[in-house]
C-alpha cells in the first residue's frame, strides 16, 4: 500500500504467505464493498471472483494486459471465464499508452510524405490540411526533442451491437471493427488527433500503438 487513502480499505498483495489477489478479493467481498478495485486480473481465479462480484452488484474496476481494449473480451474468455459471463458484467473497457510530447521550446513543422501517411493509416481526406510537428532538440528537453508524456485512449462501451460478438467468442479485430462503426475511437485515431494537435510525433503514435501484424505492413516504408 504506497498511499493510506480515507475511506477506503486497502490490502497489499502478498503470495509469499499465501495473500494472494484471489484471496484478498474474497476477504473484501466480506465487507459488503459498494466499489472493488482489483489491481490485475493476472489468473481464472481471480477474474472469477471479480465477474461473481460484479454480477451481484458490486462496482469492480481492474486491469489486463492486452494490446487493445477489444481485446480484453478475449483474454478474460482465454482465462477461462465463460463469454456470457462476461459480456453480462463487464460494461466498459478503457485501453491507454503514454506518448512523449514535443518540446515547446524546439518544436518545429515537419514535412511527411503523402504515400508515407496512406501507408501507416493516416485519414486520406485530413492529409492535405494536417500539419505535422517535432522537437528539433534543445537545452530544455536534453536534445531528446521531447518534454513531458500525454495519454492515448481507447474506450469501449458494451452495447447491444457489442454483446453478440462476444457470446458467439468472435476475434478481438471483429470485436474492434463494429465497435468502432458504433463510434468508438481507436488507440491509434486518438493519437492522430493529438498529432494532428501538435502534442506528439507520427512516430510516438506508431511507437505505442503497432501491434505485430501493423509491424509487418510497414517493414518497406
């Protein structure tokens, strides 16, 4: 527990004599919480607990690492959790990266190549207009051309569209692909947006948002 927070009670994580996060969950659930937050789901155990929580009212916040917010759907069906137990409790997903943002005291406009910005999946209609942006490097920022980080997000709404997809243990791009087509925006578009704002580099973006198979498709450029 690094931080002693009033009205909330805490338990530090401790495997070695037996405390782990299964166990300290169902200590918690003891006490009748109104809101659980579980650092990670890292096992079945767990998860099952933070579903059984959720299910019977509770407000349960969490952690998983994936690539994607999409993603989290398949990893908890993965673990083991059955998919109708988990697209009846799970009501949002936020997915987030860091980026570096360009020093205000070197920044500079940078030219990028139109084939360059098709390429990585920039929007074709927002080139002709967008202006991009680096830090030159300075004293300020230690030659490194960047001062300071800002968050990129991901958020996932389960809705009616959502939910099928998951019952029927659809991948997590199919998962993200009608997800978006109901409005949500994706890691990578909210990056473009703080690009296209003049807060990070293309390169930042793609840094924290390439994925493997993204990887493979930029390998020429």
């Amino acid at each position: 527990v690094e931080y002693e927070l009033k009205g909330i009670n805490q338990i530090a994580v401790r495997s070695d004599i037996g405390l782990t996060f299964a166990v300290g969950l169902r200590h918690i659930l003891r006490q009748d919480p109104n809101v659980i937050m579980v650092g990670e789901i890292r096992d079945l155990e767990t998860a099952e607990i933070a579903i059984r929580a959720a299910l019977t009212g509770h407000l349960v916040f969490s952690t998983l690492h994936t690539n994607d917010a999409p993603s989290a759907f398949t990893r908890l069906i993965d673990m083991g959790i059955e998919p109708f137990l988990v697209a009846s409790s799970v009501e949002a997903v936020l997915a987030q990266r860091l980026v570096r943002t360009i020093c205000p005291h070197c920044k500079i406009e940078q030219k990028v190549e139109r084939d360059y910005l098709i390429k990585i999946g920039f929007p074709e209609d927002e080139i002709a207009t967008a202006k991009f942006w680096r830090g030159a490097g300075c004293d300020e920022c230690r030659q490194l051309g960047y001062q300071g980080r800002l968050g990129i997000y991901e958020f996932l709404l389960l809705n009616e569209a959502v939910r099928p997809l998951i019952l029927n243990r659809a991948p997590a791009s199919t998962i993200a692909q009608k997800a978006m087509e109901q409005g949500m925006r994706s890691l990578r578009h909210d990056g473009w947006n703080k690009v296209r704002a003049g807060l990070t580099t293309i390169e930042e973006v793609l840094r924290v948002t390439q994925t493997e198979e993204h990887m493979k498709g930029l390998v020429e450029v």
